[in-house]
C-alpha cells in the first residue's frame, strides 16, 4: 500500500498556524516590513489579519510565501 503524499509544502497548515508561527518568530513589525499591509502595520491581531488575507488571495500568498522562505531558511540553520 502506498501513501499519497500531497505536493503543496502548505497542505494541511491552516492560514491561522502560519500567522501565529510568524507573529510568535518574527513579530507584527518584521512581517509589516517583509509584507507592507495595514492589517500588520496598523493595530494587528490575528483575527483582523485573517479576515482580510482570507479575501485578499494575492495578500495570502504573499504571507504563505513569507512563511515557506523562512522554514526554509530555517531548515538550514
């Protein structure tokens, strides 16, 4: 029997755990530099960052972009 492993490096991490690991590691003013939005800049929560990157697909992939880069530079250290 063989297991199907899924291609994408971001199945099965919710959007919720990528903010939390990013806020927890690099902070809302790291992430406000890397990724220029209000919802990291002005204010930030989790739960408005979600709302918005939830109806903002190129924002969302900017953030998923953003974590993917750092484990991976992660890995390598």
């Amino acid at each position: 029997m063989t297991i199907d492993q899924s291609p994408d490096p971001l199945h099965g991490i919710t959007l919720k755990a990528i903010l939390e690991l990013l806020v927890t590691e690099l902070g809302w003013e790291e992430m406000g530099r890397h990724i220029r939005i209000n919802c990291f800049t002005d204010n930030p929560s989790i739960n408005s960052s979600l709302k918005f990157l939830r109806k903002t697909p190129w924002a969302r992939k900017k953030v998923e972009e953003l974590y993917l880069d750092f484990s991976n530079f992660r890995s390598k250290v």
